[in-house]
C-alpha cells in the first residue's frame, strides 16, 4: 500500500494510508516537533496508536519516513 498526503499547512502535514485504516502527522509546535501514528480500530490490524517528540525537524522527519514503512501493509 502506499501513503497520500491528505492535509499540509503551515503546521501540520498529514498523510493517510492507502487502505484509509490509518494516518501519520508531522505537526510543528512552539518548541517542538511531534510525529504521530493514528491506526482505526476496525483496522484488520486492530487499533494502534504511537506519538513521539522531537527537538529537532529532521529527526521528526526521519521517523516519520521510517513509519511509512513500519506501519504500511501489503496489498494482498
């Protein structure tokens, strides 16, 4: 499966996965740089959910690369 970007503004970039059972966000806070993983829980993976902080953008946006793959499934 793959991921679309589905929101970008000047906080908050916001991909859904290609299945439409989970998303992932970079957001842009005051001091901080957060990266989530929102999974549904009809998802046949059930419900999953992860939520990390970091002081620095690139390594908010190495992780948020690197869960693309973690959390990506397999068409079947």
């Amino acid at each position: 499966m793959s991921w679309t970007e589905v929101r970008r503004d000047d906080r908050i970039v916001e991909y859904e996965r290609s299945d439409g059972h989970a998303t992932l966000r970079l957001r842009r806070g005051p001091n901080a740089w957060h990266v989530r993983f929102d999974r549904l829980h009809q998802s046949p993976e059930g419900r999953g959910y992860d939520s990390r902080r970091f002081d620095d953008e690139d390594a908010a946006r190495d992780t948020l690369d690197a869960w693309k793959t973690e959390y990506d499934v397999t068409d079947e």
